[in-house]
C-alpha cells in the first residue's frame, strides 16, 4: 500500500512541475501588428523568476483565429484592424505556454485591450 502512495506522490509531483513554468495569461505592449496575429513583448515572462537578467528583448508570436476573442475593458467587441502598437493587451492563451524555455509562438483564446491613463 505504501507503495501505491508512494507512486502516486511522485505522478501528482510530476503533474506539478510540469505546471511550473507555464503561462495562463500576461499583459503587455503591442510590438507588431500583423495579418492575422500579433507580436507582442513578452520579455517580463521570459525573465520571470530569474537572478540575472540579460537586456535582450523577447517577443511572442499571438495568433489569432476566428475563435479568438478580441475586447476592451468593458466586454465591448474590438476588431484587430482596430489594435494600435500603443496598446497594452491582457493574452489569454488557448493552452497554458512555456515561453521560458519553449515556443514563443501560441494561438490566443481571448485579448482584452486594457484601458490607459494618457
């Protein structure tokens, strides 16, 4: 028995450092607009958690579907034509990412444009 408990502390381990690491959603600046997804600084993600940062930029590949929901603060419909480099965007991916150490390249589930003081 205590082997079964043993084997299933170790399965439930396992589960959780692969969780580790691996985005649900982030929030920052639009860098490229582009046909049918976006390019957007993904830098603070990247270095999360690290002692030693390097000055070197990173950006993630967002693409956007026709399942992809695009909105303001409020819940109102935006239209990707409508997206500025000046905006700061909360990305909710489809799938948790790794963007530490995997691809920088997801399709986004939902993209809120979120409200500025100017």
């Amino acid at each position: 028995m205590k082997k079964i408990y043993r084997i299933l502390l170790v399965v439930c381990f396992c589960c959780f450092l692969a969780a580790c690491g691996k985005i649900k959603v982030f929030e920052d600046r639009i860098d490229t607009i582009e046909t049918n997804g976006l390019m957007v600084n993904c830098s603070a993600e990247v270095t999360k958690g690290k002692n030693q940062v390097n000055d070197i930029g990173y950006l993630c590949r967002v693409h956007i579907d026709e399942d992809t929901v695009i909105k303001n603060e409020r819940g109102e419909p935006i239209k990707l034509p409508e997206l500025t480099t000046e905006d700061v965007v909360r990305i909710v991916p489809v799938k948790p990412q790794n963007v530490k150490n995997g691809k920088r390249e997801f399709t986004a589930k939902e993209i809120t444009v979120l409200e500025q003081d100017k």
